[in-house]
C-alpha cells in the first residue's frame, strides 16, 4: 500500500532511482559520522572501508549497505525491463544483447555492495577487496553498456542530441577517471609510504606519499557517488512505469479454479 501511494505521488517508479542513490549516500555518511566522532578515522579523509571497519560503525554500515544492495539490484532489475519493453517494438538484436549484459553486470554489481559491506578488510581482505572489484569496476562497465543502450533507443526515438545520454556520459566520465586515479595514486602512496601494520592505516600529513592518499581517497568517494547518482538518469522512463501485484489461484484453492485474482 505504501509503495503504491509513493508512485502515486511521485509519478510512477521515478521514486526508485532517486531513492537508491539517496540511502547509498546515507549508508556511507553515516558510517563516516559514527567513525570520525569515535576517532576511528580520520576526518579528512578515509577511505569509505576505512569508515566501516571498527565496531560498532562496521555493523551499521553493513546493514545499511545491505538494503542499498536490494535497492541498487532492483533498479536495475527495472531497467532491464523498461529497455524490454522499448525492444518488444523495435525488435533489436544488439539492443537485446546489451539489455541481458546490463542485467547481469548490475547484478553482480549488486552482489559486490552487499559484500563490501559484509566483508570488512580487517577481517577477511580479500573478499572486501573482489567486491570493491565487482562494485567500482564492473559499476563504470555497466555504464558503458547502459549509455550503448540509449545511444540505440535515443538514435531510433529521438535523433537529435539528448540531455539524458549528456548526463550518463559526465556521470561516466567522472566514474572512470576517478577509477583510474583511485588505483593510480593508491599503488604510489602505499608504495612512497611503505604503510604496514593493521588497516585502517592512520596517515600523517607528515609521512611520505600523503598527497597521493589524499588524492586516492578523494577519487573514491567520487567513484562510489557516480556510480551511486547514474541510475538517476533512468527517473524518467521510470516516471512511465507502475508496479503492480498479480496473484493467481490454482486448482485446489478455496475459489474455482479458473477465477484469477488480480491485486493493484
């Protein structure tokens, strides 16, 4: 009843993608509010592991992460089935094609949050460190694959320029260039800095390689922002679609077998 009043008032399930990015936000600030004011991190600036790794913050973000991982995997679930529903009249193999990748990518994008969450580095590293791979780096693939699809589905529709596509190409590029130099200048401030010891790693303005860790946890949070804000640009398709619940009755049950009943 609650979902259905929500897409009454915001248009259809345009709520959806808003909504994701917005508790993705929340999940990550609030681990970084409650490990700064516990002085378990620094406040300028950790990693986004860094801020979940110690109880209690570990746990909430876990929790929080966790339902961002349901709602990231059902946005593009709902995607998956917009672009269906485009193809059920163009009848495109390559818009098909690019439609199950795009599905399949995101989900186990959405496997990756849940790990991350589940999976601090202080306890089990490299778990934390393949769904940090599957989050960042297959995140800015779906992307990729996402702005392909509306290439295709704009260039039937719409020939002339359109500003979702603009706004999936900035939210991209900032995805990837935040990815490279996340990587780039993470390798050379833990190389400059020789860091060893248990994570999270306590950095010193004064030690060597502190720049390029600024510079390195910078980048990852604009990393996880763009991949958290991109479903954004699917809000208006999304305004055209409405959920609805269906239930059928078999042979068996109290009304006549052939009665279907039908719950909106």
């Amino acid at each position: 009843m609650v979902l259905y009043c929500v897409q009454a008032l915001c248009g259809g399930m345009m709520f959806l993608p808003i909504f994701t990015f917005i508790w993705g936000l929340l999940s990550v600030m609030t681990s970084y509010g409650i490990s700064v004011s516990l002085n378990h991190t620094d406040a300028w600036l950790p990693f986004i592991s860094d801020t979940g790794a110690k109880v209690p913050e570990s746990c909430i973000f876990g929790q929080l992460v966790n339902i961002e991982a349901v709602l990231y995997l059902f946005t593009i679930y709902v995607r998956y089935k917009n672009v269906s529903e485009f193809n059920s009249e163009l009848v495109s193999r390559p818009l098909e094609v690019l439609n199950v990748i795009s599905l399949i990518i995101g989900m186990i994008g959405a496997l990756g949050i849940s790990i991350v969450g589940n999976f601090q580095e202080t306890t089990v590293l490299s778990m934390h460190v393949i769904g940090a791979f599957m989050i960042f780096v297959l995140g800015n693939v779906y992307m990729i694959v996402q702005i392909m699809i509306t290439l295709l589905v704009r260039r039937m529709f719409i020939p002339s320029p359109n500003k979702v596509l603009i706004v999936q190409l900035i939210i991209f590029l900032i995805g990837f260039i935040s990815l490279v130099t996340t990587f780039v200048t993470m390798a050379k401030s833990f190389d400059l800095g020789a860091v060893g010891g248990l994570l999270p790693y306590r950095w010193n303005p004064t030690d060597s390689g502190y720049g390029f860790h600024i510079a390195s946890t910078v980048t990852e949070w604009s990393l996880a922002i763009a991949i958290f804000a991109f479903p954004i640009t699917f809000a208006g398709d999304f305004r055209k679609i409405r959920l609805e619940t269906r239930i059928i009755q078999h042979s068996g049950m109290m009304t006549h077998p052939s009665d279907d009943i039908v719950v909106t």
